[in-house]
C-alpha cells in the first residue's frame, strides 16, 4: 500500500504512537486519504497548540540529501530579521550546487524608511562573504503578499520544467511562502501546509503539483547559529516582532548601559550624548541602567526583571565585544536574532551577547 502523508507537515501518517510523527487515531482513517492531516498539524491549526516534536540534524541532513540527486531549482529563504542565523553558508554543497535563488522574507518587520536598494546591497555583501553564490536575489512578504508575484513568475521561468525546493532554516516563512503561492496561482482558500511560531513545523517532504512539475516544501534547518535555537518556546514569542519595529529612542550619556531583556546589552563606554535608537520586537523590553551597576544588575535580574532569560537549563554567560565606532554618520549595532541599535557618530560600545550570535557594525540602513 501506499504511505499516505499528513497535507500540513509532511509526515507519514500512522496509527500506532500519538508521540510520534504523523498520528491520527485509527477510527478516522478511512479510504478517502487525501486531505488528512496528523494530530500535531490539527490542533496547531485550530487551536494554536503546540505539540513539540524535534526533527533532528541528522534527520535533517538525510532528508535535505534526497536534493543532491536531482536536478531542480532550489529556492532558498532567509529571515531579513535574522540574516546571520537564518543564512546556512553550506546550502548549495547540501544541495550539490543546483541552480540557486536566494529570497530574503519578512520585509514587512523592517520598517518602511529602510531603502530597499540599501537592504540588497548588504544582503549581496553578506552572501558573497559567505560563499552563497545566487543567481537572483529578491526581498518579499510572504506574510503580506509583497513581491510574491513577481518572485513566482521569475521562479518559474528559472525552473524552466524542472522540480523547486524551497529550502532554508527553521521558521523562516517556506511554508507560508508556498501557501502564499497556492492561493495566488492555484486557487487554493486556505492555507494548506501547517504554518506555525514555532520551529520545526514542516517535518518532511511536501510536494505539491504545479503544471507537470512539483514545489517541494522541506523541514527547516534546525541552526546553532539561530539564536531561537537555544530559547524557550515563549522566549520566541518575545524576540519575534509581529509587525514592523518601531525606534525606541534612548538619549545616553556614557557611562550608560541598554539591557535587551537578558540576551543581549550594549555599554556606551564613551563619546558625545546621542542618541541610542532601537529596533527590536515591541515585546522585548529594555532596561537602562548606569554602567557601573549593569553587573550587579544583570546578575540581580536575569531571571526575572530582564525578560527573557534564556532556557533554564542553558545558562550561556554574555560574551564581549568591544567597537570603536568612527563615523559622521549613522551606524547600525547589529545584535543578530534581536534587531539592531542606530546610533550617529563616533563613539565606542561594548557588546554583550549570547552564544553564537556575534554582534557586528553596518552602515546605518536607515
Ligand atoms: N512578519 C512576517 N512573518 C512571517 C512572514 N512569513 C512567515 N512569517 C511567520 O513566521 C513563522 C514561521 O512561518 P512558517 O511558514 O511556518 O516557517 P517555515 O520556514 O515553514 O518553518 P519550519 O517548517 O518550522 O521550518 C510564522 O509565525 C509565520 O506567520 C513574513 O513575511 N512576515
Ligand atoms: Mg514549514
């Protein structure tokens, strides 16, 4: 018999273990198969519950492999709120250097004052330095629908009859991206495939017919570089923004400190008072403090007053980073995973973030 897989996840649908992949009870199998989606998909759909289940690196790298063999276009999204995590440097070895096209989702969190061509240009930058070599670049809303025509019109023409993946880290938006396409070329309602906050929503394949070719969905990389990867699943909640970041405007005077929650904190060591402008998730709070106290402070706080911490049973010490910042104009503090500080002119900051997320300096984009 066939295996017939859940519509929303891709998992193989069985009747054996509710903690498992792809359950639905026996008693609501029957022979008409076709639009069945697994427990896990059900109530993430309607009621927003979410049922962990981790789908492994390993996992991961034997279903991303099947791609190596063939001959397809490979859609690759990135998160434009989190570049450095959502960037998977080795994707085209993964998937043995078939035509590439890389898509930079979620514009619609970055605020509008933010140039598109400035965007491209560091975005451009950021892959060339990583080696990610594609043949086009484009930005969207998969969310809002922005650009999503014109992407899919040039994503035909280069798949040319062949298969699309459309691959990327975990919670970038490729499933929401497909949905997107579905309804604006298929005349697909509703969404199909599960879409969720949280990560690991998608677990396998999912292939979906379009003309004589299919668009694959795939699970997303789970990535050490990811900083969602080492927080709780309500932690997420409060670095994602839902809608476009709006400045938060800290005038300081050095010898001040900006703490981001618990995750990150950036010291003004010295310079000229200015102005410190935030954009981060409007759920993330920020606390200042003088910098002869953030210590003691952090310390005090971390797991209480500076929400989020991290994942309780991960206590990642911050990690230092120390920039002189020499500049008539404005720079941008890049905290990767949370957002970005503007601030103008010269002045010099220490840094503090967690794990692999290391902080750098761009051009201010806005
Ligand atoms: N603001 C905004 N949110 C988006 C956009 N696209 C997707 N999202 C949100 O991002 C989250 C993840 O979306 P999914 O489509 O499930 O992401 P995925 O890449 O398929 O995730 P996995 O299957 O877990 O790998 C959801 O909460 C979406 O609503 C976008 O363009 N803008
Ligand atoms: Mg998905």
């Amino acid at each position: 018999m066939e295996e017939t897989r859940c519509i929303g996840c891709g998992s193989v649908i069985q009747s054996e273990s509710p903690k498992k992949a792809g359950f639905v009870p026996s008693s609501k199998l029957n022979d008409e198969n076709d639009d069945l989606i697994c427990r896990r998909c059900f109530r993430l759909k309607n009621y927003n519950e979410i049922l962990p289940l981790e789908i492994t690196k390993d996992d991961y790298l034997k279903i991303i492999h099947e791609i190596a063999k063939t001959d397809s276009l490979i859609v690759k999204i990135i998160d434009i709120f989190d570049i450095e995590g959502s960037l998977i440097p080795q994707i085209q070895k993964i998937t043995n250097y078939n035509d590439l096209i890389v898509v930079a989702n979620k514009r619609d969190l970055l605020p509008k004052a933010v140039k598109d061509s400035k965007l491209i240009h560091h975005l451009k930058k950021i892959l060339a330095d990583n080696e990610v070599k594609p043949q086009h670049l484009y930005l969207m809303s998969a969310l809002k629908n922005q650009n999503i025509d014109e992407i899919f019109e040039d994503i035909l023409r280069y798949a040319n009859n062949r298969d699309i993946y459309v691959v990327g880290a975990t919670n970038v938006g490729k499933s929401t991206f497909i949905n997107s396409l579905l309804k604006s070329y298929a005349g697909s309602k509703k969404d199909i495939i599960t879409v969720s906050s949280l990560a690991g929503t998608t677990l396998d394949f999912i292939k979906i017919p379009i003309g004589k070719n299919f668009i694959i969905d795939t699970p997303g990389l789970v990535n050490e570089n990811q900083i969602t990867h080492y927080m709780s699943t309500e932690a997420i909640k409060v670095v994602t923004p839902k809608k476009e970041v709006k400045p938060m405007v800290f005038q300081l005077d050095p010898g001040q400190t900006l703490f981001f929650g618990a995750l990150a904190r950036v010291d003004f060591v010295s310079g000229d008072k200015t102005s410190f402008i935030c954009y981060v998730s409007e759920f993330l709070k920020i606390h200042r403090t003088k910098l002869i106290n953030a210590d003691d402070f952090y310390h005090k706080h971390q797991k209480e007053l500076l929400t989020p911490p991290f994942k309780e049973d991960q206590d990642f010490p911050l990690k230092m980073y120390q920039f002189n910042i020499k500049s008539n104009y404005k720079t941008d503090i890049v905290l990767p995973g949370l957002g970005f500080v503007t601030v103008l002119g010269s002045c010099q900051v220490k840094v503090y973030t967690r794990i692999k997320t290391v902080p750098y300096l761009r051009e201010g984009l806005i």
